[in-house]
C-alpha cells in the first residue's frame, strides 16, 4: 500500500528536504538550510585514518550548501557559524576550517563568485583549455596510508588524477549487512564436477550454479546423454558425481569472456581425465602458460 504524506505551512515556512522555504508578507520567497531535529551533526572525524581530500570534502559539501541554499547573507553567515562550530566538534582545527573556507570561496563557492561570473564570460576560454588537458590524464585509485599516499600522489600529480581510498576498517570487518551465498546460488561462473573415478568436466553457466546442476541430474534421469559430458559419462559408466563438491574456479558475467575461460581450463585438464565431448573455445598457445 502507498501511503502519501504533506507538510503544512507554519508561520509561512515550509521544510523541503534540505531547504526551508519562508515566504514573505510581499510574495518573495527566501531560502534557508534545514535540518531534521534528530540531526546529529556527526561528521567524518578529523583523526580519523583518512587522506586530507577527504576531510576537505566535507567542509566543500557543507560551505557549498550554506552558499546555494541561503538566498540571504543573514542566512548564509548564521549557516556557516553552525557549520563552523559542528565540525569542531569532528575535531576539525579551526585554522583549517578558516583556510578551506577561504579557498572555497576564492575558487568560486560564495554566493559574491556567483554574481562575478554572471557578468560575463571573460577567461571561459582558458578555463575550458586548461580542463580539457585535465581530463586527458588518466585516473588513477590509490588506497590511503598516512605518510606514504601524500607522496605518491605529489609525485604523479603531473601526469595522473589521483585520488584515495580508506582501506579495510572495523565495519568491514564485523559488519555483514548480507547473508553470503552459498556456491550453488553464485551466477556466472565457470565450474568443475568430478565422478568417483576421478574424472572432471568444466562446464559455464551464467545462471546460478543449482539451476545448471539440476539440468545436468534431469538429463542423466531422461537417458540424454547428448545433453553434455556429464550425462554422456554417467549414462556410459554408471560412475557417481559429487554434487556437493563442485568447485567454482573463477566468476565472469560477460558470456563471451567465460566462453573462453571455460576453454581454457578444459585445457588444463590431463588427457584422459576430462569429461567434456568438445573442447569448449580454445585461445591460442601463447595464453595457456598463464595461470
């Protein structure tokens, strides 16, 4: 069932989303950031194991807000004061705040850079040249360490984008939102069974695992050895295969590409202990010394 739900005007101000609109006694509307009251101003902390970009982040997303929702400078200054004082809170040095702040609003995050840049298009050309040879460069993810990323990433300023990423921390180690899958409910995958006499077969399937099995069982049920080499082995042998021990050697969800890695560890199997009837697509000698 959808259930809708509306706000009602209070002393002519009204919440949407982040904004609270106020609508004045002449018709204006004038523009402020609004908060939820269980709003807890629980920001990234400035200790945490986490690069400086990060960290400037944050005071980029909240000063950038406090210009473009604030259509008064009342509002944007009673904005920033809060800001201010919750990322001090977050431990955030309030030299830093000061210089982040500054620097934003030179390179163009104040609501006075926008009245700039609406009186013309001087310098547009440059800019576009200078971002055009920016977005040549390759990008390039390194994962943080403190001391070591900073270096790394002054050195290949000049001829990558860098950025950074956290590595593992305590919620990735504890935290499991998901129950993990078992190997049979695993889609795109290339697989390997093998019989009581030692025999293997390779197969791929991009469904799951458990549905490729049961074609297997209901066609060695039906007599159809002509359904793979499974069946045909089975049906000729009368040898076992061991459903709960199929092993899945690697994930790919392109077909093409699983086409060939299915080719491929087929041949890697020995001669006279493979199951398949046909050889699967096969990659040129040169790749097979790869493992």
């Amino acid at each position: 069932m959808i259930r809708f739900t509306y706000e009602v005007e209070n002393e002519g101000s009204l919440p949407f989303l982040d904004v609270r609109v106020h609508r004045q006694s002449d018709g204006r509307m004038e523009t402020q950031v609004y908060r939820k009251h269980t709003h807890t101003d629980k920001y990234l902390d400035f200790t945490s194991h986490h690069s400086t970009q990060h960290k400037t982040s944050v005071l980029r997303t909240l000063f950038t807000r406090s210009a473009r929702c604030s259509t008064t400078e009342e509002a944007r200054r009673e904005e920033d004061q809060h800001v201010s004082q919750a990322l001090s809170k977050n431990g955030y040095p309030r030299r830093f705040v000061k210089a982040s702040q500054r620097q934003f609003r030179t390179r163009g995050g104040g609501a006075a850079s926008c009245s700039r840049r609406s009186q013309g298009d001087q310098g547009q050309q440059g800019e576009r040249e200078r971002s055009s040879e920016v977005r040549k460069r390759p990008y390039v993810c390194i994962p943080y360490v403190q001391g070591v990323s900073e270096q790394v990433t002054r050195i290949l300023k000049p001829y990558a984008k860098i950025s950074t990423k956290p590595g593992a921390n305590l919620r990735d180690r504890v935290v499991r939102a998901k129950d993990r899958l078992g190997k049979k409910s695993k889609a795109g995958v290339v697989y390997q069974y093998q019989c009581q006499g030692g025999k293997i077969y390779v197969g791929e399937t991009g469904r799951t695992l458990g549905t490729r099995e049961m074609d297997h069982r209901r066609a060695i049920s039906k007599g159809n050895e002509n359904h793979s080499g499974i069946s045909k082995h089975v049906l000729e042998t009368g040898h076992e295969i061991a459903w709960d021990e199929v092993r899945i050697v690697c994930y790919e969800s392109n077909w093409h590409k699983r086409k060939i890695k299915e080719g491929y560890y087929i041949s890697k199997i020995p001669k006279g202990k493979c199951m398949n009837v046909l050889p699967g697509w096969q990659v040129p000698d040169v790749y097979k010394v790869l493992e």
